[in-house]
C-alpha cells in the first residue's frame, strides 16, 4: 500500500469517484458533460496521489513544519 492510500482524503475522493460514475452511468447526460464529470473527479484522486509523493526540499520543509 502507498503512503497516499492512507489518507483519508484520498479515500474519500476515491469513494465519491466511484459514486458518480456509478450515477451518471444510467443517466441520458450529454456524452461531454459526462465526460467533464468522469475526468474532473478522477483529477482530484490523481492530484492527491501526485501531491503526497512529491518529496523536494521545500515539501519536506514544510511537512516538518506541520508536524
């Protein structure tokens, strides 16, 4: 398991990604509405798991700090 599965936004994220590509899936939307739906909400789980392994100087700075 990745340091980033842990979190709980993560799972969240991830939990409602399911939920609506569940919802949307029965629904007569407009194929690029739906699309816009399906990639914004993948984003945020992606942009969670692309941002909890960014290890630079500056991020480890600053995890430092908030601990």
């Amino acid at each position: 398991m990745f340091d980033f599965e842990k979190l709980t936004v993560y799972q969240k994220s991830k939990s409602v990604n399911k939920s609506l590509n569940e919802l949307i899936k029965d629904k007569l939307l407009d194929y690029a509405f739906q699309d816009q739906l399906k990639r914004a909400s993948l984003s945020i789980v992606l942009n969670i798991a692309e941002g909890s392994g960014k290890n630079t100087p500056k991020d480890k700075r600053w995890k430092n700090i908030m601990n």
